[in-house]
C-alpha cells in the first residue's frame, strides 16, 4: 500500500512524488486550471474535478466541467482553463508518465 497526502499546509498545486512508480500514472492536483495553452506529445491528461466548476478549453472548444466530471485530453490537442470558480479543485493523472513531453503554444 502506498498512501499520498495533501493538507492545509500542502502546495496549492502540485504532483503526488509518493505515487512514483513505473506502473502509476503521474498523479497531480491543483486548486485552481491553470491558463497556459499547451500540448503533450505522447502522454493524455485526465483531469478528475472534485470541487466547483472550470472551463477547459480543448483545440478551440470550451467545455465547463463541474464537482464530480471527468475530462480526458489526448496527445497533441491544444488545451488551457480559461476560468476556474473560487471553490475549484481538481486531479490530473498523466498516462504513460512522460518527462518533458510538455509543448506551450504561444
């Protein structure tokens, strides 16, 4: 069993180092969609909302998530949040784990 945690005193964002393992996706979170357009090469990013609401958008196409949605990004499509309510708080899982497969679009 390999347990990970974040409290009060934890980052506001960040990625479970705890959960490092071949077999483990990378799994992060963060209290607030940060707006960067980006792309991965190879990896997808599921983004898992547990609280609020955000707008993601992905290849040009805005989609408002809320408390309990899921959304998968796949390999090279452009995405970024463009608004995150105050309550907001999501995880990411990154499948396969792949450093620096991140690509930021201007």
């Amino acid at each position: 069993m390999i347990v990970a945690r974040n409290d009060v005193f934890g980052p506001a964002k960040g990625w479970y180092r705890e959960l490092t393992h071949p077999a483990l996706p990378r799994c992060g979170f963060a209290n607030q969609g940060i707006n960067e357009r980006h792309y991965h090469r190879e990896l997808r990013e599921v983004y898992l909302v547990a609280r609020g609401s955000s707008t993601i958008v992905v290849d040009g196409v805005a989609v408002t998530l809320h408390a309990g949605d899921a959304i998968v990004v796949e390999p090279r499509e452009v995405h970024t949040f463009a608004w995150s309510s105050p309550d907001y708080f999501h995880f990411v899982l990154q499948c396969p784990p792949v450093q620096g497969d991140k690509v930021v679009v201007s």
